[in-house]
C-alpha cells in the first residue's frame, strides 16, 4: 500500500515531468520559429543584395532595413496628426515643382490614380513643409534612386501621418522575384516597409530600378528634373560609398503644387 507521503512525492515528480516536457516543447517551439525567422530573414537579404541592395526606401517609421529598400521612418510618437482632408480634383492634372540648389525638378502628378497622396503633397506643400530640406540618400548600386522629403534629413522624418498605399499596380505584374521595375523618371513613395506607411518621404528614380512593388508611383519626372537628379548621381556619394548623403548635396529651396 502506498503512503500518502510516498504519493505526495509521487505527484510532485509527475508534475516536475509536465513541466520539465512542457519546457521543451516550448524551447522546440522557439527554436522551430527562430529557424523559421532567420530562413526567411536570409531571403529577404539575398533578395536585397542581389536586386535592391542600395537603399532603404523608408520613411521614418521603422527602419526598413533603410541599407535594402526606400525607406521612411517617423518615430510613432509622431503618427498624432490625422491626414488632411481630401481637397485636390481627381479629375484634374496636379504638378510638382521643386526648386533646388542644383536646379528647378518638375514633377506631373497621378491624382486620377493616387488621389491622397498628391493631396498630401499638395497640404504639405501650401504649408512649406518641404522648404529647405535635403535630400538626404543617394543610391549608385543595385538601385538608383535619390531620397528627399524628410525634414530632419536623416531619413526618420515625417509629416506627423501616414497615408495609404495607392497604384500598386501601375508599374505591372512583378516578375519570379517578386519584383517590378521602376523607370528612370518615376517619383515614388518611400514607406516603413510595412503597408499604407507612406509619409512625406519620396525618391525619384533616375535609372531603371527593380524593387518590391510596395511604393506608390505617383509622379513623372520631366526631361530637365531627370538630368538634374542624373548629375547629382553622377558626383557619387560622400565617401566613395555607394549608399548614402550625396557628394553634391541637395537642398529643396521651394516646394509648390499647383493644379493644371
């Protein structure tokens, strides 16, 4: 007969056992995930170095990994202002003309196929937001864009608001690898990484790039605004490097948005 201080033990060892198998399960768990993680991590990258490997296309939120993509990244504590009201004509032609230290950049705007983001530009324009920043990344490798829009010039800027993704579609169908080409002339929407993450971030794109079709085009550069930016490509970066401030630095003197 058992007694009652043998099954005391008894049902002490049982329970360690449960723990000691749930513990394992849970580390075979976290291990199962971490490998998970870590395989589709290592994709992410090789899909980076091979195809984008030059620029973080963020804009301020997160980091984006800001060396693989256009990246932008406002702080959250940031993301307290609601998106402006819609006020632009969709019907209407829409264009941006940044003036810089390097040369007046004119951009033809989709309002028809990206309504809230010109209207964002426009709100932000009227304001002077884009007024004596910098574009502050250069990419010569892999991809080739130039990054403006932020106005702490490092790349976590933004307008306090994020906007949806829009015309996702408008480049085409991606490829096998998941990519899509952005023409030498397309202005595009920088973003976290994550969707609807756009701010006030952009990057014009002044050799044909592929990357992920995650960045809203919503603007053409015109022949002068693409030589503009080809030059400013052709100093390099800061350097020598191939990602990064560019040699011959950028400033937006004046940004206006006008209809027609």
């Amino acid at each position: 007969m058992v007694s009652s201080d043998q099954r005391r033990r008894q049902l002490a060892r049982e329970k360690f056992e449960r723990q000691q198998r749930r513990r394992e399960e849970a580390r075979t768990r976290a291990k199962r995930r971490n490998t998970v993680i870590a395989a589709s991590l290592a994709v992410v990258l090789a899909a980076g170095a091979a195809a984008y490997a030059s620029v973080g296309l963020s804009d301020g939120d997160s980091a984006d990994s800001a060396a693989d993509s256009p990246s932008a990244a406002p702080s959250q504590s940031e993301k307290s202002t609601p998106e402006p009201a819609m006020a632009v004509d969709r019907k209407a032609k829409y264009s941006m003309l940044l003036k810089t230290n390097q040369g007046d950049v004119a951009v033809a705007m989709d309002a028809a196929k990206t309504p809230r983001t010109v209207n964002s530009f426009k709100h932000l324009a009227d304001k002077g937001f884009f007024d004596s920043t910098k574009c502050h990344r250069l990419t010569t490798d892999g991809i080739f864009v130039l990054q403006c829009g932020d106005p702490k010039g490092d790349g976590t800027g933004g307008p306090g608001y994020t906007i949806p993704d829009e015309n996702l579609t408008g480049l085409g169908k991606a490829g096998a690898d998941g990519m899509v080409t952005y023409k030498a002339g397309t202005v595009a929407m920088a973003n976290t990484g994550q969707p609807n993450s756009g701010g006030s971030q952009f990057f014009l794109v002044y050799k044909d790039s592929k990357l992920p079709p995650g960045y809203t085009p919503f603007g053409t550069l015109d022949a002068k605004g693409l030589k503009v930016v080809k030059d400013v490509a052709a100093a390099g970066v800061e350097g020598g490097a191939t990602d990064g401030a560019p040699k011959k630095a950028v400033t937006i003197d004046k940004a206006t948005v006008s209809k027609g």
